[in-house]
C-alpha cells in the first residue's frame, strides 16, 4: 500500500526507524508514534519507499 501523501511517507519512515531500533521511541511524535505500534515492519517497509515525487504534502480528509 503506497503511501498517499509526504507527510505519511516520512512518518512511515521515522516509525520504521524507530522499530529497528535505529531510533529512540521516545522520539517518535504524533503519527509516527501510533505507526510504530500498530504497523508491521513489512507495512512501514511499504509506505516508507513510497516515492514523494508528485506527493502533496498532505491529504485533505474530505
């Protein structure tokens, strides 16, 4: 599942980091936070080599 806007992209790749262990948890804000605790590695895997070009930043929620 590609990941649908940047932002989602990086919180992908910052929770990915963190559930290897490459990064503290405690760093971990808001999305990413919540990404690392309910998203399998492969998942985070997935969303995070999304390309972000032709990505808007953020995905209105309408």
């Amino acid at each position: 599942m590609p990941a649908k806007s940047a932002a989602q992209q990086k919180a992908a790749g910052a929770a990915l980091s963190a559930k290897r262990g490459e990064t503290p948890r405690k760093k971990l804000k808001g999305a990413s936070r919540s990404m690392e605790k309910s998203m399998s590695e492969k998942e985070l895997e997935e969303l995070a080599a999304t390309s972000r070009k032709g990505k808007p930043e953020h995905v209105s929620k309408d």
